[in-house]
C-alpha cells in the first residue's frame, strides 16, 4: 500500500517576478476593470502575453477556472497559472481557500513538485491575512488529496509530496501569513486523515480497526488519552444499541472515547464539550436490506465518527485550551442470523427501552448510548455528527449539512464556523410535532416516524437523550462525500465536519488563526 500524498507547507519573503519557482499561482477576479498591481507587473515583464490571454477571452476569472502562462526565463517562475476568483463582491475567505486547492489539484495533475502562492494578493486588506493564510493551506491539502493507496499500476505515478509556499515581498506580511499558515496546516492534515481513513472500504475498516488507529493516534499526540470498550463491556455497561446494531456480523462492535486534557488552566472555565460521532463501518440496512445500487457508498456511514477522531487529531496538535471528548461509537450493520430485528426491544445505555422497527435505522440506536455517555461525563455542551438519514440528502442536497439542537447560542456558534470554514450548514427543526412521532405503544421509543421529515424526527429522537446538556445534530447524509471530481477536490470523501468541528472549538478558546 502507498502512502497518500504530502504537503510541505512554508512561507516565504521573495519578490513576485524573481521568484524562482516551478509554479506560481495567482488570483484574477471576473469582474476586475484592470489587472491589480501584481498582475500587471507581471504582464509588462511577460511582453503581454496575460494581458493577450485576457483579450482574446480564453481566461476570464470564472471561479473554478484556471490558465498556464509560460515564463520564457523573462521572470523567475516557470510557469504562472492564473486562478479564477469569480466576482469580487462575492469574494470570501473561501474564495482564497478554493483557489489554492484548485492551484494544488492542478498541480497535482501536471506533477510539479513546487508551487509559490501568492493568491491572497488579489484581495488587498479586505481579509485578515493571517486568516487568508490559514484558508490558503487548508485549500492546499484539499485539492491535492488523492485516494490511491490501492491502486498498483498507475500509468505516469504521482508526486509523493507537494511543496508549498505563500509568498510576499514583504516579511511583515509573510509573518502574519505563516501564523495563519501553522493552524491551517494542522487542520489541512487532520481533514485528508479523515479523508483517507473513511474512503478505506469495509474490508479494510471495521470497529475494531478503527479503535486500533483511534489508539495509535492518541498515542502519537500528547495530552489525547484513548479508551475502547469491546463487545464485552458493552455488555456489562448495558449499551444495548450499540450491541444490537452489531450483532449481526463477525466484526464485533467498539465504543471508542478520546479526551484531550488541555495544559491551559484557561480551559476550566469552559464547560467539557463532547464531540460525538456516528461510525457505522458498513450500512447494508441489516435485516431491513437496502437495495443494492450504490450500497457501496455506505462504506462512507462511518463519516461521523471519523470526522471526530480527525477533530481531536487537529485539537491536540492546536492545543487548544478547551476540555473536549471524542466518542465514537462503530458497529457493522450487517443482516445475518444473529442480527437485530424488526420488532425486537431493545434496552438502551440510558434506560430507555427502544422498538426497533426498521434495522436501517441504526445510526439512532448507536448515537443514543453515546448521547448518555456523554452526558453520565458531565459534558456541558455535546454536538453529534452523522450520516444519519436519506431524508436530509433529500431536503438539503450536497452542499449543506442539517442543524439542528436545542440551545439558540449553540447553534448560533456553529453558523458562525461554517462560515469561518467554508463547511455549509441549514438550521431544520427538531421539537415535539417531531418528537411525538417517534413515541412507542409497547416501548419509551420507536426508532422511525412517519413518512415525512425523516431527518427532523430522527432529531427528535436523539434529542431525548442529551439530559440538560447543550445539545446540537449534525446531519451530514449529503456532505460526506464529493460524487463527481470537480476543479477543487477529487471524488470520494469529502472529510465534511473537521473544519467546521475544530474552527468551532477554536473560536470558543478565542484562537483567531
Ligand atoms: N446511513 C443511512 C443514511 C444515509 C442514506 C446516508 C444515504 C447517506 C446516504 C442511515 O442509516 C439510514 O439508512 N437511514 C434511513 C432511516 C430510515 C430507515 C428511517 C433512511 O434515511 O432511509
Ligand atoms: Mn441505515
Ligand atoms: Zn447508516
């Protein structure tokens, strides 16, 4: 097996047209009346060639677009590619962040080892450039990402790493790019970690593997402690939903708990937050069978949970002064003659005894042991995350994941890193019309409602398992996976969540970049 491609990531203080370098990538918005500074310096030493490229129309700044321009040795790049940036107006943060992922994807593809950015030019002051810096890095581990690490014969092979840098000719800025650059590197990682760890298929990931990388990442991180319960304590703890949700396949279920204890006194004036996780390493829909079209795409269930275990990577290696818990709890939802049925009981971790009517319901069953888990840890605030239901997919589509909770400010605060990340949210109800649906004749609970609302009713579900905790659901059916290639990232797992997880709980220590 092959390793997955690296990023080298630095800064450095050069000038633009001595820059010698294979690629320099810079950004050009659609609606820009002339060409900022850079660009037209650049141009004049180019003899035009820009300004002819411009002219004749074959670049026009379209976001997601891109163009070559040779150096001919007239200034130190190579080659200078051209980054569309779409309208100016429209521009954000990740504005900057896409542009250096489509800058690395090409780079990829064309295998040059070494790329200079200087995208965050373009913007002048209108973004923190530290902030800029960060978003640029992250774009890089985004767009160069490949899956291959199965594949054997490859026709041309590919770079083994790229070798970034943000360039500028003035070192005050450089500085502030390289502050933003170190935490967009340690969340970059974390995100193509998860990315890798969730394109893996079910042969290779099960629970129990899981737990292993859960445990070796714990022990390669300081202040990250792991713990995992097998089939065994599961029993003695009573999480019965874990257990029934395993219990039809060979690869027995594991409950995985990290805690980052930070160094900073600061972090014990925060409540402990407890990240939770949906890992479900295969969903075949158990005895309530999918149909087979694109059953293979549910390798991807165990999203959730991994997402969490790449936020606790980014955490630990950030520092951050904040208490957190990771708990993923991963199971095979197989059908076989041990597995759970419809109609069976089942006596959740909490008490709450639960009527299984459809075994494809089985995310629910796992998060609501979790849900309690963190709860009996004192965990003031939790937020889960999971590829919890067709539904969602249906109502939002890819781009966005469903939000919902029970504290306005909780949800407030995730609105605001998804905007800081680039990782799309969409506020969905959750409340007792909900709730309603979900109440059984012969148990506490049901694990399905009606027809309709299906991502709000399996909200409302886990809602009742959460105590007076500060509770928000992340519903990710949708975003955890790219299903084309597009000009930012190639097709597979998307790693949805480790941005968004890891800016929330940065702006909660108050860490900007
Ligand atoms: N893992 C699926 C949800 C899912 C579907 C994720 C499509 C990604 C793409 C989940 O376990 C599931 O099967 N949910 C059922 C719930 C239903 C039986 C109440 C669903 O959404 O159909
Ligand atoms: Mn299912
Ligand atoms: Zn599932």
């Amino acid at each position: 097996m092959k390793n997955i491609i690296d990023v080298e990531l630095k800064t450095r203080k050069v000038d633009f047209s001595q820059c010698k370098t294979d690629l320099l990538a810079v950004g050009l918005f659609s609606d820009a009346k002339v060409p900022d500074k850079l660009n037209r310096e650049m141009d004049s030493k180019l003899d035009g060639a820009i300004g002819q490229l411009l002219k004749l129309g074959d670049f026009k700044g379209k976001e997601g677009t891109n163009a070559i321009v040779y150096g001919n040795d007239k200034i130190g790049a190579r080659r200078v590619l051209l980054v569309g940036l779409g309208k100016k107006k429209k521009a954000t943060l990740d504005t900057v962040r896409k542009a250096a992922s489509n800058a690395a994807k090409k780079s990829v593809e064309m295998k040059v080892e070494t790329i200079s950015l200087a995208l965050h030019r373009a913007f002048g002051g209108r973004f923190d450039l530290s902030a800029m810096g960060r978003a640029a890095a992250e774009g890089t581990y985004l767009g160069s990402y490949r899956y291959d690490e199965f594949v054997t014969e490859s026709e041309n092979g590919r770079l083994d790493c790229l070798k970034v840098e943000i360039i500028d000719s003035d070192s005050a800025k450089t500085r502030k790019l390289s502050k933003g650059l170190s935490s967009g590197l340690a969340i970059g990682k974390a995100q193509s970690y998860a990315r890798t760890l969730a394109n893996r298929p079910a042969n290779v990931i099960n629970p129990a593997k899981l737990a292993a990388a859960a445990k070796e990442l714990a022990r390669g991180l300081k202040r990250l402690g792991c713990t995992v319960f097998d089939e065994k304590e599961l029993a003695a703890k009573g999480m019965g939903g874990v257990l029934a949700v395993g219990s039809g396949s060979q690869n027995k279920p594991r409950f995985i708990v990290l805690k980052y204890n930070p160094a900073s006194r600061a972090a014990s004036r925060q409540p402990t937050v407890a990240l939770v996780g949906k890992a479900i390493t295969f969903d075949s829909g158990g005895i309530s069978i999918k149909p087979a079209e694109k059953m293979n795409e549910m390798k991807l269930d165990k999203t959730g949970g991994i997402t969490v275990l790449a936020t606790m990577k980014a955490v630990a290696e950030l520092g951050l002064p904040v208490n957190v818990y990771g708990i993923i709890p991963s199971a095979e939802n197989l059908p076989s003659g041990t597995s759970y049925r419809p109609g069976d009981i089942i006596t959740t971790f909490s008490g709450k005894t639960v009527e299984v009517q459809n075994t494809d319901a089985e995310g629910r069953m796992i998060l609501c042991d979790a849900l309690s888990y963190a709860v009996r840890q004192n965990c003031g605030i939790i937020i889960d995350i999971a590829t919890l239901t067709g539904s969602c997919r249906v109502a939002l589509g890819k781009y966005m994941a469903g939000l919902m909770g029970n504290d306005e400010r909780l949800i407030k605060q995730l609105q605001r890193a998804a905007k800081d990340s680039g990782e799309k949210v969409w506020p969905m109800p959750s409340g007792d019309e909900y709730a309603e649906e979900m109440k059984s004749k012969i148990a506490d609970l049901k694990n399905t409602g009606s027809k309709w609302g299906g991502a709000c009713t399996a909200a409302a579900f886990l809602r009742q398992f959460v105590g007076d905790a500060k509770w928000a659901h992340l519903d990710i059916a949708g975003t955890e996976m790219f299903d084309r290639g597009t000009e930012f990232a190639v097709a597979g797992s998307s790693g949805f969540g480790v941005r968004l997880l890891t800016t929330y709980l940065m702006n909660l220590a108050g860490k900007k970049t």
